[in-house]
C-alpha cells in the first residue's frame, strides 16, 4: 500500500478537521418559525462576517430578504496572510471570488454605503441613490491609516526597509526580508499600536518567526530584533503576556512597552517612538511623555485601524473612552446597538476590546443571527456572546501556542488537553491545514 505521506496525512487532518471544528454544528433556528418573517435585512459589509451571517440567516429566514453591499469583487482569507509572510502560501491560496462566496437568494449591491440615517431607516449608496432597510447589520471591518505615522503612507509599505504584513504586497515582502535578516542579520524593529487593532498576535507571530528563521539560517548571532509597542502590556490577556514576555526573554528579543510609533525618517532609517510615562502628583494622574528615536535596519509596522467615519457621523459610534471614534457603540454581549434597537454590527468594526480575530466572528454571527429574530418578533435579545477570541500564535517554523481567552482575558481553550499555554506541533498543523477549510468551507456557509 503506498504511503500518502505527512503532507497528504495533515491535508486529510484538516478535512476531519472540519467535523473538530464544528461544521455543521452552529445552532439552527427554527425556520419554520421564521417562515414568516419577511423583513428587510441590509447588511453593510461583504466580507467573514458579513457573509457568514448572511449564509446563515438565508436558511433560517428562508423569506427574509437580504442584501449585502460591499463593492469589492475579492474576499481574502486574511488569517493567510502571516503564512504568505512565512512563505507557505501564495496570495492566490487566499483570493476568493465573492461572486462565489455570496449565497443564492442574497442580493449583492457592488457599492458601499456613503452615508447612512437611523432616524429613518436609510442608507445613501456612493452612486447617490437610496435603499431603506428594516434592520440594519453593519460588518464592514477595519480601514488602514497608514498616514497617521508621519513620514509614511500606504506605497512605502512592501518597499525597501518597510514592510506590513496587513497587506498582501508587504506580506510577500516580509518573506523576503525574512531571509535575508536571517543570513546577513541587521538591526530589526518591529512596532504595535496602542489603538484597537485586527489579531494583535499578528507582529509577535512575524516577529518570531524572523527569529526563529535567523536561527535556521545561522545569522541569528548578527540579528538585533526588538518589539516597540504602543500598549502599556505587549498583550491584553495577562497569562498570555506573561508566556509571550517570557518567550521574547529566552529567545534575546528585546520588547519596550508604552511607545508609540509617530513618525518615520524613511532617508536615514530611524523609526520615532512617543514613550509614555504615567506618574502620579499631587494626587493625579498624569502622563509624561518623550521622544525615543531608533536606528534600523528593517522596520515592521502596523498601520492604525479605524471604521469608516460615515459611522460616527450617522451618530452610531463609541463617543468615549479607549476605542472612541468611529467604532460602532454595541451593548457587547448582544452585538445590539446601544441606541438603534433594530441595528446590529459584527467583527473587527464593533466597539469593544474584544479581539478583532476571525475567531471572534465566529461566535458572534449565531449569535447576532438569534437576537435578531428575536427583536423581529418583538422579544429582547436572548443569546450572549461571551467575548471568545482565538489567535493561533506561530512562534516557531512547526511550532505554534492556540491562545484563546475571553472578555476576562482568562483562557478559554476548545480542546483542554492540549493546555492554554503549550507549544507544539499539533497547533502549527491546525492552522495550516485545519483552519481555512473550517473559514472557507464551514464559516462563510453558515456552518461552522
């Protein structure tokens, strides 16, 4: 018998890995209660989020109608993009079509929302015309602003020194880089923000991976690398922090926390960091801060993520506190906004500091699709989300922690006996070859 061999193995691992994972497994609700519902249900937004709850609602309010606008023709797997970075993938082993991925009986508009008016149910296409809508779900994800670091923009991402794995052209480039820090070594900086950001383990994964590389290709004795970070923690989760600081300990990576990346001299190569310094006087307190300025060699940087400002001006966004701006205001366990009762958001636009993970969204969408027949039948939301968020941490070429936690920051791991903190293999396969058939064959048909 011949053998099929590890490669062939792991890839029939990730297709059981579907039934593990849960596909087939999201509650249904019972259509043939719904059957009457028959409201205009406009959702914001084409991509995980908004299609998987699209899918899903399709079956469980069979005479729903639904429409979903978003004007771009691609979908993109974007857990896929630290594995481009890692050079196992290729951009096309993350493109979608969204013509295939939007379900039948679903109207797809090829335009984005320009404005939109609660009061009366309304929303302005960039076209001008107008479509009104009974219940309203925004999923529009997260825009970049690579321009808020003076001295950078979007074109000199993927070029040079630069590099950002949050896209694909400085994906492909991050693996490039990677080699070469890894033979000829070099002054390495990557930096993080203090703003809410999408899979905030993204820059560590690069980050260790780069070393880790370095290792592979006998240069690490000449590599510096080093993580700047905008947050006061280099991660949210405390027992997590505490096993990644301890991580970048064993491994000579250096890590500086509270500085912020502002500005960046692209002609001599120093990245300027904005370090804060809390102190009390008086009984107050108060925050010093200064301007740290670092040599590089090579610069990872992420860009600042907001939502798109029609929000905020629609008077539908956090208007206080750490995620102020353009993030939808929700009632967090319900995904129902704190004012309109009959709008809803899902994913990395929604307002509160859960992760803005793929993962996320997979517990929110059966859960907004509950609370939203429950409104249309009159009743209060009655299912909860509980915060869960999920980031498989690559630290190592085959090695990789699933950190999952919850809105505590506690861990919440799916399968318990592989522990919260654990290194291994197993958790490397999983995401290669288990978690884009569960997104892409499970989540995006409302299954998983």
């Amino acid at each position: 018998m011949k053998s099929i061999g590890r490669r062939g193995a792991l890839k029939i691992l990730g297709a059981a890995g579907l039934a593990a994972a849960g596909v087939a497994s999201v509650d249904k609700l019972n259509a043939g209660e719904n059957e009457d519902i028959r409201s205009n249900i406009l959702i914001i937004g084409g991509g995980l989020g908004g299609i998987s709850l699209a899918a899903k609602l399709r079956r469980d309010m069979p005479n729903a109608a639904l429409t979903i606008l978003d004007k771009d023709e691609y979908f993109y797997y974007q857990p896929g993009f630290t594995l481009i970075a890692a050079g196992v993938y290729l951009p096309e082993d993350i493109t979608y079509e969204k013509a295939n991925l939007i379900p039948e009986g679903v109207t797809w508009i090829k335009q984005n929302a320009a404005s939109i008016e609660p009061s009366s149910n309304s929303v302005t296409l960039e076209d001008g015309s107008n479509l009104t809508y009974d219940y309203l779900v925004i999923a529009s994800g997260t825009e970049y602003e690579f321009e808020n670091v003076k001295g950078i923009n979007a074109e000199d991402v993927g070029n040079g020194a630069i590099t950002s794995i949050y896209t694909i052209p400085g994906a492909l480039h991050m693996t490039q880089m990677m080699k070469k820090l890894g033979k000829e070594g070099g002054k390495a900086v990557f930096s993080d923000n203090k703003t809410p950001m999408k899979c905030s383990g993204a820059n560590k994964k690069v980050t260790l991976l780069t070393e880790d590389m370095a290792r592979n290709l006998g240069g690490r004795d000449k590599l510096d690398i080093a993580i700047y970070s905008g947050a006061r923690t280099i991660f949210s989760s405390p027992i997590y922090a505490k096993m990644i600081e301890g991580m970048l300990e064993e491994r000579d990576v250096k890590y500086f926390t509270s500085h912020q990346l502002v500005e960046v001299d692209k002609s001599a190569n120093i990245a300027v960091f904005e370090r804060y310094m809390p102190y009390r006087e008086n009984g107050e307190d108060k925050l010093a801060k200064e301007l740290v300025e670092v040599k590089f060699d090579f610069l990872h940087l992420v860009p600042r993520m907001k939502a798109s400002k029609i929000y905020a001006n629609a008077g539908l966004s956090v208007e206080k506190g750490d995620v102020a701006g353009n993030w939808i205001s929700l009632t967090r366990e319900t995904l129902q906004h704190s004012k309109f009762k009959n709008i809803f958001a899902i994913g990395d636009v929604c307002g509160f500091p859960a992760g803005k993970t793929g993962a996320s969204i997979r517990k929110m969408y059966p859960v907004l699709a509950q609370n939203l027949a429950d409104v249309i039948k009159g009743h209060e939301p009655s299912a909860k989300y509980g915060g869960y968020t999920a980031c498989p941490l690559l630290t190592k070429f085959g090695k990789a922690v699933m950190v999952e936690f919850n809105w505590t920051g506690k861990p919440e791991p799916t399968i318990a006996c592989m522990g919260a903190t654990r290194e291994s293999y197993l958790n490397w396969a999983m995401k290669l070859y288990m978690m884009k058939p569960m997104v892409m064959q499970g989540m995006i048909r409302g299954l998983a």
